[in-house]
C-alpha cells in the first residue's frame, strides 16, 4: 500500500569523547534523502550547537534505515527529510 517512509531503525549518536570531557550538550539538525532501498543519503548539517557533534550525527544518520515511501505500489526517493538529534549527557 501507497504511504511514507516509516523509521526501521535510529541508531543513536555516539557522544563525542572530547564534549564529553567538557560537558559539553548540543543538538545537531540535519537533512537528508531517504533512497528507494530505505537507506539515508546525502545527509548534510543545517544548523547545530557545535560542530564537535557534526561527525558523530552525520555517522549514526547514514546507520539509519527506513521503510522506503510507496506511490502507485513503487518504492520512491523521499528528499529533504529533517531531523535533530539531541546530545545530553546522562547523570553519573
């Protein structure tokens, strides 16, 4: 049946060693296309706290895996899909 891209699986950022040891907390935005196997691609940075998260989200974004959008039965790219993944460290 027709319908959107459904997340399969988020594999979440690792935090980044040296904004750890800082405390440092952020939140990076992206955008990226979701290709007619489900896959991210052309994933890019619009907007963040720190570039010390960029390469850490870029990593687990390209991770990610979707159910692909179907029209007329056939699985289709699905550009300019947004997301922000937050990085907060936990209480220890």
């Amino acid at each position: 049946s027709d319908g959107d891209a459904v997340p399969m699986v988020r594999v979440p950022p690792e935090y980044p060693m040296r904004a750890a040891q800082r405390g440092l907390e952020g939140w990076v935005s992206l955008e990226f296309t979701i290709s007619v196997t489900g896959a991210v691609k052309d994933a890019q940075v619009l907007d963040s706290t720190s570039s010390i998260f960029h390469r850490s989200a870029l990593s687990a974004i390209r991770k990610w895996k979707y159910n692909p959008k179907v029209v007329d039965g056939k699985a289709v790219e699905q550009p300019g899909e947004r997301v922000t993944l937050d990085f907060v460290l936990e209480d220890g």
